[in-house]
C-alpha cells in the first residue's frame, strides 16, 4: 500500500563536534523545528550525531538545501567542517518516545544533576540536587562546555542567600541552579521570547516560586528596571564576546562592587581581549577556568575601586 505524504518523514542525520550543540539547537528552534535530539556516546564527550525529523509534506528539496546551508554556516564560525548531512525517508513514529529516548540524565560536577521532566532520579544519583528541565523548549541544555563551566563553579561558590543576575538566561539553567544552591532570588533576562517562556517552564517543573527567578525579555537595562535600585552579588554571563564586551560598562550598574562576575560563552583565544576590557572598567579577573575551546572568567571589582 503506498503511504500517504503525511506519513512520512524526512530524518536528518548529522556527525558534529559537540562545541556546535548549542548553536544548532538555537537555529532549529529558531525555524521552528523541534523534533531533534543529540546522541552522544559515554566514552566521547567531543561529538555527537544530530537527528532532526522533518515533516515530508512541510520540507521540499530547496528547503531542506537552505537549512543544510544554514547549518554549515554555524560550523564555520568555529573553524569547524563536518561532512555533509545525510537524509533519510522514514514512515511516521510516535516522535515523542523516539525524540525523548535519546534525552539521559546528565551529572554535571560533584553535586548537581539535569534531568529531563519524564525520567526517573537513576539511584546513583539520588545524593545530588536535581534540576529538571524540558529539553526541547529553549535554546541551553546544559551540554554545551560553555555552560558546564558555569554550573561546575557555580558548585564550587557560596551563593547562600546571594542575589543572583543570569543575563542571556536561555532556558533558565543558572539561575535555577543558582536557587537550587542557596541564593535568595534570580534576576534573568534574554532577547529571546522563547528562552523566556522556556526560563518559566523549567521553574514551574521544579515547583520554584516564579518570585524566586525574575524572567524579563530584554537586556542589562530590563534587569535594572526589575532590580529598582538594588544590586546583585553575582552575575552570569553566557554569551558570545562581542555582546559580553557591550555590557561589560554597565555591570557596575546592578552589581555591587564586592560582587563576582563569570563571564562564559568565550573561546580561550578572546580571554585576553576580555581582561583588558574587565581592567579598563574596574574588575579585575582572578580565575580563568577551560574547557576544549572554551573559557570562563571569574572577576572581582578591583580594591581601589570598592569603597
């Protein structure tokens, strides 16, 4: 019997380095598409394989040739050139078991584990704090070493009664981490609507008070209209360079000048540049944490600057 046209599915199959996770994720969302999971084996943390299924009916030859395109255009930011995606014609699934059973549970650090909304806490993990996400509602699932670097130092901090700013929130994992370690109240803010909607979501999963994490669309001067005169202990900042060298000027705007700054979305060959910028306006950086590519800056205000 021949299938009809809706039952059928286009199935995306891509081999990249892991560094393009977050990238992706944000540009299939952002054609929204959200039918997709990464799959990644034990024993290599630095690849893994995209599958994305598209509905034959919605997606023909030229769409699908501008999405491929689109797609290789992030890689080349990174220097990165992966072969090209391979296509496949499928029959229809029950694409919510077959997206979710890629989706594990994911320890990160000594303390913390995410945890997608339908599983199970595995009893190995059972000493951790949990922090459930649904990984297919915003852009950050926490797999991107950018973001380990934050929730693995968010660890290793007191952020015990802390006021906290997550700027470039996402899907609301640092500021939900930062609540599930100590701190007194989340400030968070994005560009993005769906990362502010996904930001909601994810506390209402863990049964947070939505006055416990602020979510505002919009920037540093959003956060200081929701701030109204008070000032935050400790920023993250998980963004690209060039956005973290434009904000850098107003964080003695809404941070005190005893505060810590972790600043991560950095490659390690932007952290001098971003230093220099940090010594210019007052903070000085005290710790450079790495990971692959990628790096994180911890600073402090400067002492001849705190009174």
């Amino acid at each position: 019997m021949k299938l009809n046209q809706a039952d059928l599915w286009w199935k995306l199959e891509w081999s990249i380095n892991s560094v393009l996770e977050e990238s992706i994720i944000w540009r299939l969302e952002s054609l929204g598409i959200f039918r997709f999971a990464f799959i990644s084996a034990q024993d290599d943390q630095l690849n893994s394989t995209l599958n994305a299924w598209l509905p034959v009916i919605e997606w023909n030859q030229v769409d699908r040739d501008v999405l491929v395109q689109s797609l290789i255009a992030l890689t080349e930011v990174f220097y990165l050139f992966p072969e090209a995606p391979i296509w496949e014609k499928v029959k229809s699934e029950d694409w919510s078991k077959t997206w979710k059973k890629f989706w594990k549970p994911d320890p990160v650090g000594d303390k913390l584990l995410i945890l997608p909304e339908w599983l199970d806490v595995p009893k190995e993990f059972v000493g951790r704090k949990i922090l459930r996400i649904d990984p297919g509602s915003a852009f950050g699932t926490g797999s991107h070493p950018s973001t380990r670097l934050c929730l693995e130092v968010l660890q290793q901090i007191s952020l015990r009664d802390c006021m906290v700013a997550d700027i470039g929130c996402g899907s609301g994992i640092l500021g939900l981490s930062s609540l599930l370690f100590g701190a007194r109240k989340v400030f968070a803010v994005d560009i993005d609507h769906l990362s502010v909607l996904a930001s909601r979501q994810n506390a209402s999963l863990n049964n947070l008070d939505q006055g416990d994490l602020v979510v505002s669309l919009g920037s540093h001067e959003v956060l200081e209209r929701d701030l109204d005169g008070e000032m935050v202990d400790v920023v993250f900042c998980n963004i690209l360079a060039p956005v973290i060298k434009l904000l850098i000027p107003e964080f003695s705007t809404f941070l005190s000048s005893k505060g810590d700054i972790f600043l991560s979305g950095l490659l390690v060959s932007q952290v001098d540049e971003i230093n220099l910028f940090l010594n210019e306006h007052g903070w000085e950086p005290i710790k450079i944490n790495d990971h692959e590519k990628w790096a994180l800056i911890h600073a402090k205000g400067k002492p001849s600057a705190i009174h």
